[in-house]
C-alpha cells in the first residue's frame, strides 16, 4: 500500500505539472485531427474551382507570375503545389527570424496565394501566420513559442507518458469485485458527480491509454533529435539512417523554357498515382529545385525529387520503398500520430484519444481538489466548535 500511495503522489505532481500543457495538445489535436475536411468545408471558395473534363493547365510560370504580382514587391514565391483537378493551385512564401521567440516574431511572413490552375487569375490572398488552422498547429506543436515551446511540449509529453504508466499501476484492481468498476461505468440514479468524475478519469483513461501512449512516443519523434536518431538506429538493425545528398544547379547553362512545366510533367510520370505535386522557388541560380509527390491518405509514401532548376534535369529521385526501413518509419511518424495511417477509422481514434487526453487533467484536478477539501473541511469545523 505504501508503494502505490507513493506512486500516486507522483502521478498527482505529474498531473499537476503538466496538465495545461496536456489539455491544450489534446483540444488542439481533436481539431487538427479532422483539419483537411474542415479547410474543405469552410475554405471552399478559395480551395476549389470549377473545371472542364480535361482542360489544360496553364503554364506554372504565369501561374507563378500572377501569385507574385498579387504578393507585392516585398515578398517573393517560394513553393508552388499542385493538386488534383478542381482544386486550386497554392503558392506560398515562408520567411523566419531565427532570434524570435515565439510564433509571430520567429515567423516573419508566411502567406499562401490561391490562384486558379486553369485561368492562372488569384482567387484569394491568405496570411497564414494568423489562419486559424495555422495558429491551431502552433499552439500544439510549440505552443506559439517556436523552439522554447517545442522543448516544453516535448518534456510535458515525457511527464504524460510517466502519467500514463503510474495511472496504469493506480488503476489497476485488487481484486475481481474491484474490476468491476474498472472496465465499464456502473452509475444509479443516486450516483454522486465525485463517483462520476472518478470514473471517467479511471475507465476513459485505461481505454484511451494505449492510443494515447504512441500518440506521446510519435510526438516525441518531433520533439528531439536523439529521440527520433535513437528510433531510426533501432529500426536499421544499428545502422544510422543517411544524410540526404545536397545538389547545386548549374548556373553557367542555358535556361529551358518552361522547365517547372517539364519538371511537373517527370514528377506526374514517376509518381502518376499521388495527388499533391511540391515544387520549390529556389532563391538564387545555383540552388538545386526540390520537389515531393505524395497522396493526402497515405502521406507516408512519398517520393522525393531534385532537378536542375536551369535545365531541369532530375538530379536525385527517391522513392519511399528504397528507403531504410527506419526512415520507413520515420515517414510513418506523421500517419500513425494523427490515425491517417489507418484511413477514417483511425482518424476517428485519433479523435478521441485526444479528446479524452484533454479532459483527464481536468477530471483528475477535480478528483485532488475534492479531496484537498475534504482534508481541510474537518480542521474548519473544530476550529467553529471548540470542545
């Protein structure tokens, strides 16, 4: 007994630590979980287009032209992608401040222009710094405290996962007629709202325990380097997963009309099946062009390209089955933490495991708030008669 009341002291400091932090990732990824039908749905005007069964694109170079003259003279393209027929084409621009502390500093400008594929005219101008779906992301992701709050998360995802395992040890029963309210509510008319918040804290969190816990260890990939190098390494069978190799454009050739087109046009050969093409602006003549086709239901199996961005010649392509199996894994890491690995079903998952993560640090402050009174209330009440 002594053994699990200690433990539950540390599952109380724990909690109490970390459990801000806890809430506002789970609130945060019950929204994030469902993002891409959301954008869909409240973003229409400015996502999709109308279109004509087989009417062509135009040229990505006027449709880079049209983004930057509606951009302004202050910000240049940086990124074009392409998505599958009646959705608009989006250009972006992405600059940081590396000495900003938290999101609106460490982001100089971030905007995402939406230009019509076919008619190259700009549907609408966004400044994503401040969309709400961005500010959503921030929040879970670092908390809007760019590198500090990326630290902070990732150690607060270590607390949850100490939670995770001392609340496994609390809520294990002792015995079979203890069982019994463990694994499913049992609640009568005159069941107290104490006995009912306990129990949700104790029968949603052993159910929500497992998906919690790889949705923590998926998160911690993100949150530190060795973490993420230490997984891959494993993975390989002790093997590091290598660097991937740096490519420079050749300045000195002749520039090829139309080269983003005939680069789109080799990214839709190899990778016919995707439906979302990435290509990059480089900033200067002799950076290399990078470019990934990947599918929005298996994120996980994209393929990588680089091209001279003179000539447009494939330097490097890379495709998801000739990876390690490591980076295999690691390509995973975003599928698997969101549930898309697993379509609707594990998105719905998803959903609520993180909704549940959300509500037990409430659940369980209520649980030492109702008891810290009930320790208090007995000194009040000699203090009101004394003998």
């Amino acid at each position: 007994m002594k053994l699990k009341k200690g433990i539950g002291k540390i599952h109380l400091w724990l909690g109490l630590s970390s459990g801000l932090v806890v809430f506002i990732l789970g609130f945060t990824g019950c929204i994030l979980a469902f993002e891409y039908e959301l954008k869909d749905l409240f973003y229409k005007d400015r996502i999709f287009t109308e279109h004509k069964p087989g009417e062509p694109m135009a040229p990505v170079s006027r449709l880079l032209a049209s983004a930057a003259q509606a951009l302004g003279k202050d910000f240049k393209p940086d990124a074009i992608r392409f998505y599958e027929p009646g959705r608009n084409v989006q250009v972006g621009v992405y600059q940081t401040n590396e000495e900003g502390w938290h999101m609106f500093s460490h982001i100089k400008a971030y905007k995402t222009v939406y230009v019509n594929p076919y008619t190259a005219r700009v549907v609408y101008v966004e400044d994503t710094k401040y969309e709400f779906f961005y500010l959503v992301f921030s929040l879970h992701y670092d908390l809007m405290l760019a590198r500090t709050g990326e630290k902070i998360v990732g150690w607060a995802t270590v607390i949850f996962i100490g939670l995770l395992i001392t609340g496994l040890v609390l809520w294990w029963p002792k015995n079979k007629a203890a069982a019994r309210q463990r694994f499913a509510f049992r609640w009568k008319a005159t069941t107290q709202w104490k006995r009912k918040n306990y129990d949700l804290h104790n029968i949603l969190g052993f159910y929500a325990m497992l998906l919690a816990l790889l949705m923590a260890l998926t998160g911690l990939v993100w949150a530190f380097t060795w973490f993420d190098n230490s997984v891959q390494w494993l993975v390989n069978g002790g093997k590091h997963t290598p660097k991937w190799p740096s490519f420079q454009s050749d300045s000195t050739a002749t520039p090829k009309a139309a080269v983003y087109d005939s680069i789109l046009a080799h990214m839709k050969q190899q990778a016919p099946n995707e439906k979302t093409y990435y290509i990059s602006v480089p900033a200067t003549s002799s950076e290399s062009i990078y470019g990934y086709a990947q599918s929005l239901n298996k994120n996980y199996k994209w393929t990588g390209f680089y091209y001279d961005q003179q000539t447009g010649k494939n330097l490097w392509l890379n495709r998801y089955k000739d990876r390690l199996p490591g980076d295999q894994l690691r390509n995973m890491n975003f599928d698997i933490h969101t549930g898309l690995i697993l379509g609707w079903p594990g998105r719905i998952l998803a959903f609520c495991a993180s909704f549940i993560a959300a509500g037990l640090p409430i659940t369980g402050f209520y649980i030492w708030w109702g008891r810290k009174k009930k320790k208090i209330r007995p000194a009040a009440s000699r203090d009101r008669h004394p003998d």
